[in-house]
C-alpha cells in the first residue's frame, strides 16, 4: 500500500489514490493522505469525501 | 462544500427577485387557463399580452412573431424540425456551423437519420464563421441556415447580420440561437435580419423552463412543434406556463435596461482576470474573437486539464465551467475548442469563466489567486 509523501501515513486505499489522481494529475505516483490532499487542495476532508462519491456516481473510474 | 463564487452564469443566471415575485400570484392565485372563458382566466390572458408585447419590444419585433416555449432547446428543435419537415418537398439541405449548441448539433444529426443532408460550416481561430463559407455551401436545395449569434463556449457573437443577409438574398430561411445573447447584448431582429430567433429565459436572469422562439410573420413556412389545443397561435399545443412567461418578461425588461452598464462593469472583471494571471506569468491563452459576450471567458491552460482545475475550483468554493472532460484513460476537448483548433498544449486545459451582474470585484480577484495558487502547485509536482 503506497504512504502519504507528506506525513508517511500508510494504508492509502484506492478511493484515496483516485482523488489524489483526479485532483492533482492521472500520471503522478506519490500521494496524499486524505488530511494533507485536503491541506494541499484548500478544502476540508468532508469536501473530498463529497467529491469521491460524485465521481463514483458519475462513472469516474479511477474509483472502481 | 459550498459555492461562494459563482461564475458559471453561461449556465444559468440567478433569478431576478423581481422576477420570481412577479410570477407568484399566478402560481398562488391567478392560476386560470388563459384558455377558458370565465372571469378566473381573465387576468393571465391578459398578462400573456402584456409579456408578448414586452418580449416583442425587448428584441423589436411585433408581439404576434413572439412564441412561447419550455426554453432554448424548444426553440432551436422547434426552428430546426419545424422548418425541415415544412420545407422537404423543396430541399432537403440544411447549412449549420460545427460549434452551435447540441440542441442545434443534435437536431440535426436527428434529422441527418431521416435522410436530411446536413453541412457544417467550419470557424477560424476566433470561433467566426464567414460569409464565404456560407456562399458556398449553399446549393439549390438548401432549406435553412442555422447559426449562433453568442457562442456558449467562448462567447465569440457571430456577425448574424451579413450571414443572415446571405441567406436571406437567396430566399433561404435563417435561424438563429440566441440564448447567450438575448438579455446581455443589443438584440434586434430588424438590424439582424433573421427569421427565426431562439431565447431562453433562465439565461437572463429569469426561471428554468421558459423560452420563445421568434419567427418572422413575414415566414409560414414552419409546422407546429407540439400538436393539441390551439395556443401560441395553433402553433405551439399546451396550457401556457403563465407564471415561467411573466417572470420572463420582468427579468427581460429588467435585464435589457442594464446591458451597457453591465458591459461595462463585466469588462473590468474581465480585465482583473487576465491582468493578474499575466502578472503571475501562468501560461494560458484566451479564446474567442475580440467581439465577445460581455463577462465570458474561455481560458485554456498549458499543463492542467480544465476539469482538474474546475474540482480545485470547486474545493475552493469556486463555480466554473470547463471546456474538456476527462475520464480515467483520456480527456475529450469540447467540439468548440476542437473545431477552433486550439493548440493542444492549451485545449486539454480549458475552463470557461462567465460572470455576470452579481459578480464583483472581489470575485474576479479571488478566482485569479486560486487559478495562481493551483497552476503554481501543479508546477511543483513536476
């Protein structure tokens, strides 16, 4: 499981790692926690919860 | 999460107060068929006088060449259909352009199926069609010209006036889309010289499903979109949405009073944009013709896809639109940056920014800094 590249939070799963690519880049290979995304993004974690379910309603399939 | 900023009015507008207080009796009280006979329809018959004659005067045509509609898509399928299937026995070729709305794109391709023959006209750099073009794509058996006057996407205004002309010097009934327009630049049907013009009510600051569609009285050459009673003239069957066509009217009349003040202010908002986004040396350019909508931005970024930017946007609390949408595999540019032929370091990165009259100062300058702030971070991941 890969590690968050700020905190080194471990455990990153795959709704994690599609929000990481849907928000940052689809080619990037080190990622965020949940907490440091939302620091990074300016949005609270709530937000990007919110924003995971979206795509996974719209189809987004970084999230299947 | 919640919107802070919205501009995204290309989209839709805020309703008007006065708009929505205007059309709250006839929801609460007024709520007679205009159709009937008794004293209870009285009152929305006569009020659906008065918002024809407004519209009418609003865009200088004669109230008997306004019909009401659900909206835009109503109009454009209604003018497009509606002409095609009057005039099959004459021709069967209907001239449009590659970047109309998909209400026109779609209505054609509908009647493509049916064994319509369809050109698309192409559009340089700035989203314009020309007149040379559509010279010569004309043919004996072409029918309609549909072209749009505000383009959705950038918000290049076409020069409808001379294209129409074209078409009008060889007896070619033209229509226009002109739901961006309406409400935000000087509309006049006589200056334009079209036959058919198509408006949307929720564009200028009125409500969600109502339109009109104008048609020349000069033109009968059009069947009725719906069949059933005889309202809008025969034309248009079903009780009328008094309450959508009154609030209309008010948000119209409202709007239409404000359009050089607007211009003015829009303009300055414009200009926050991409004098900080230029200070800040990001690599973007703007699309469109220097003759543009008042307020609407199509801006392509170079090294971040439009729809990324619009979720960080989002996050932010900041509502655009994007001109690209991007699944898991590949991004697919908008069929108007691809026919622009945007420069691919910029088309995949296309976010359209719309202000309008509730836009301040404030926003402009906070959506530049969020722009700043994301395309810098974005250039450290690299």
């Amino acid at each position: 499981m890969p590690k968050c590249s700020s905190c080194g939070k471990d455990d990153l799963d795959k709704d994690i790692i599609g929000i990481n690519k849907k928000l940052i880049s689809k080619d990037i290979t080190n990622f965020y926690c949940m907490n440091c995304l939302a620091d990074y993004c300016g949005a609270t974690v709530n937000d990007l919860y919110e924003k995971i379910e979206e795509f996974k309603e719209q189809g987004c399939t970084l999230f299947k | 999460m919640q919107t802070k900023i919205y501009a995204d009015n290309a989209a839709t507008t805020k309703p008007d107060i006065e708009a929505i207080k205007a059309m709250l009796p006839y929801l609460e009280y007024e709520y007679g068929n205009a159709s009937s006979l008794y004293a209870l329809a009285r009152k929305p018959k006569k009020i659906l006088k008065d918002i024809r004659k407004k519209i009418a005067s609003a865009i200088n045509a004669k109230p008997e060449e306004i019909y009401f509609t659900s909206g835009g898509t109503e109009s454009d399928n209604w003018a497009i259909k509606g002409t095609a299937f009057a005039l099959r026995n004459q021709g069967n070729h209907i001239i449009t352009s590659s970047v109309e709305h998909h209400a026109v794109l779609h209505s054609c391709s509908f009647l493509e199926k049916l064994g319509f023959d369809i050109t698309y006209l192409p559009v340089d750099s700035r989203c314009e069609v020309s007149c040379k073009d559509l010279r010569a794509a004309l043919r004996s058996d072409t029918i309609l010209v549909s072209l749009i006057l505000a383009n959705n996407e950038v918000g290049t205004i076409q020069n409808i006036k001379d294209l129409a002309f074209v078409s009008r010097e060889n007896g070619i009934t033209f229509h226009t889309d002109a739901v961006q327009a309406v409400g935000h630049i000087p509309v006049d049907i006589g200056a334009l010289g079209v036959d058919m013009l198509s408006a949307s009510a929720h564009k200028f600051y009125g409500i969600k499903g109502v339109g009109f569609l104008y048609i020349s009285s000069k033109r009968n050459d059009i069947i009725p979109y719906m069949s059933g009673g005889a309202q809008e003239n025969g034309y248009r069957a079903g009780t009328e949405n008094i309450a959508g066509i009154v609030s209309m009217g008010v948000a119209l009349e409202n709007n239409v009073q404000l359009i050089e003040e607007q211009k003015r202010k829009l303009t300055e908002l414009e200009w926050i944009i991409i004098s900080k986004l230029t200070y800040s040396k990001i690599d973007f350019i703007r699309n469109g013709s220097e003759n543009r909508l008042p307020g609407s931005m199509s801006l392509s970024f170079a090294g971040i896809e439009g729809e990324r930017l619009l979720h960080r946007l989002d996050l932010m609390g900041i509502a655009v639109s994007t001109g690209s949408a991007c699944n898991s595999k590949s991004t697919e540019v908008s069929h108007v940056i691809k026919a622009m032929s945007v420069d691919s370091k910029y088309a995949y990165g296309t976010i359209r920014i719309s202000f309008g009259k509730h836009n301040t100062i404030k926003d402009a300058e906070e959506i530049a800094s969020a722009i700043v702030s994301i395309c810098a971070k974005n250039k450290d991941i690299y």
